[in-house]
C-alpha cells in the first residue's frame, strides 16, 4: 500500500458496545451518521442487546453511514442462519452492512458450554459458507462445527460479495483473516506497535492464499476521550484500560506489543480476580498513551497520526467517559479530526 492510497482511504467510525444504553446507542449512530463518520460498529457482547437486531435498528434510522456487526462468533449462531439475518439486513439498509466474526470471548462460550477447542476452524468454516450462501450458490458442507445439505438462500441478498472482517488478535488469527477475509477489526488496546505487528502477520496470511495485502482493511477499535484538559481525559480511559487488561488476568499479545511489563499485567489480573475491583491506579500515562487515544485534541490527532501510520485503514473511536459519550463523538467530528485532515490524512 503506498503512502499516498493509504493517505486517502482513511475511514473514521464510532463503536457502541453491546452494554451501552441501547436508546443511546441509536441516538449515537444517527448523531455519527450526522457528523458524517462513516461506518458505525456495533459488538455483539453476551448477555446483552442482540447486535443484529441493534444493526436493524441503526440501518432503519441512519441514511449514509456503514453498520458494522463487530463482531458476531459463529460458535453461537449457526453460518446459515447468519447469512439469512444478514442478507436481510442488508437489503433493510440499501447494502450498508459490513460482516465480522469473531471467536467469541473464551468465558462466555463455556458459560453456554459450547466447543471452543478450535475456534479458528469455526471461523474458516464459516466464511466458506458465507461466501457460498451469498453468492447464491447450493451449499454442501461436512464440517468439524457445521454441516450443511444443499442449503441455498430463497431469495438473492442485495450484495453476492458481502464483505467479511475477522476478528483477530494473535498470529494465527491474524493470518487466517489475511488468508480469508477482506479485513481485520482489531481490539481495543491496539496501538501503533501492535499494528505493525498485525500488518506483517495479515500480509504472511494474503500471500498464502494470493490475495493482495494492500486491498485488506484494518479496522482499529480505539478507547478515546477528549478534553480541553489532558489529564482529565486521561483519567476518563483509566477505567475501562484496567478493565480490559484486568480481565485478560495475564500478558498476551497486545500488552506484550504495548510494551506492559508481564509483572504489571499480572498485578491487573490478581486484583480484578482476587479483590474483584477493577485496578485503575495501575494504569499509568505511559500506558494510557501506549494503548488508548486521550488528551487535548491534539495529542488526539497526534495519537490518531500514529495508528494510520502504523498500518490503520479505519479508526473506530469508542467514546470516554460513557455518561458523556456523544459530546465525545462531536468534539472527535468537529475538532479532532479536521487536524488530522489538516496533517493530509483526508477520510474516504
């Protein structure tokens, strides 16, 4: 991808939670769909609002902006009935809809005991038949998860070529999307070394399978907050950092790419475990800075600047503090990203 197309395919998004308010979530995506984002994304997190039914809701009230389902496990919902949900979505939404899956989180899938041994290959699987479904074709498929018998859809979705996403976070995630998919939505807590780290691991996976690297998207789920005072915006993503890493309990891949040390990560995982708090005082401004977009609205264009160089292709901001979340969205529409745009990063 050369500097300059990647210069002028920037995309900027907003992200909604599956446990934020779902009247505000609505109201969030027709504000953004306003302030002229272009994609809105919406996960799907157990045991809350059903992201399709909230994407059906989003599609109905927003005239322009892109529906993200970011994104829905296949472990759950069988591909079939998926493409069916999603077909229709689309057609609710004049071919608006972008289509991710996801492992699931490992925790929720053993609450509703389902097999989560390889869920890499319940994520191959389903994208076949996706693919299949929606290009109209007669499906057979005798799979590990799934078996399907000469299903085809009854009616003919909106796009045969419904743009699929994966998301992904380790190596074998990462080239698995690069291998099948059309793009890749990153976690939050991803920052400009994680990126560069997942670029390298996506184009391993495209020339595997032949695909071009420069036409896979990377979609970048960003914890944001601004304010005109640095530290309070800061203080804002505290939270919600300590409460990512806490729960991951242990070093992974992104805290090992930030840069966390290993004895913090497992400091943050004893204290959420063990004392069932979430530990915002270990989440220091180098951390913050390390993984989170947060301060004045330079320092956010600044940080913004960072992920697109890094390999980003799609920024979704997901707002801070959440009481004041939509207020966040309009200061990013209206002050953050015009410097940004001013620095050449012209959106889509």
């Amino acid at each position: 991808m050369t500097e300059q197309t990647k210069r002028h395919d920037i995309a900027y998004g907003v992200l909604f939670s599956g446990n934020f308010p779902l009247d505000r979530a609505l109201g969030g995506a027709v504000l953004a769909d306003d302030l002229g984002f272009d994609t809105c994304w919406l996960g799907e997190d157990y045991f809350y609002q059903g992201g399709i039914a909230t994407a059906a809701a989003v599609a109905e009230r927003t005239r322009r902006v892109q529906v993200g389902l970011g994104v829905l496990t296949p472990l759950t919902r069988h591909p079939a009935l998926t493409v069916m949900e999603v077909a229709a979505l689309d057609h609710i939404s004049g071919g608006r809809v972008l289509l991710g899956y996801g492992a699931g989180v490992r925790f929720w899938m053993n609450q509703m005991r389902l097999d989560y041994r390889s869920p890499l290959t319940a994520m191959r699987e389903a994208v076949s038949i996706t693919r299949a479904l929606f290009a109209g074709e007669a499906c057979n498929h005798d799979g590990r998860y799934y078996q399907l018998d000469n299903v085809r859809l009854g009616f003919a979705p909106p796009r045969p070529q419904m743009p699929i996403y994966l998301g992904a976070e380790g190596p074998k995630a990462l080239q698995l999307s690069g291998e099948i998919a059309d793009g890749s939505v990153i976690s939050v807590l991803a920052g400009p070394a994680y990126l560069r780290f997942a670029r390298e691991n996506i184009t391993a996976g495209c020339e595997r399978s032949g695909r071009d690297p420069a036409a896979h998207r990377l979609v970048v789920y960003a914890i944001t907050a601004v304010d005109d005072d640095g530290a309070a915006a800061r203080d804002a993503v505290r939270m919600p950092i300590a409460e990512y890493l806490g729960a991951s309990g242990k070093p992974n891949t992104l805290s090992i790419q930030a840069g966390i040390p290993d004895e913090r990560m497992l400091e943050m995982g004893r204290v959420y475990r063990e004392e069932s708090r979430i530990p915002a005082e270990l989440v220091d401004d180098d951390m913050v800075a390390r993984v989170s977009i947060a301060g004045t609205p330079g320092e956010c264009a600044a940080a913004i600047g960072r992920l697109i160089e890094a390999g980003a292709d799609e920024i979704a901001f997901f707002p801070f503090p959440s009481a004041r979340a939509e207020t966040v969205i309009e200061r990013i529409a209206r002050e953050v990203l015009p410097l940004v745009r001013g620095n050449a990063y012209v959106a889509r």
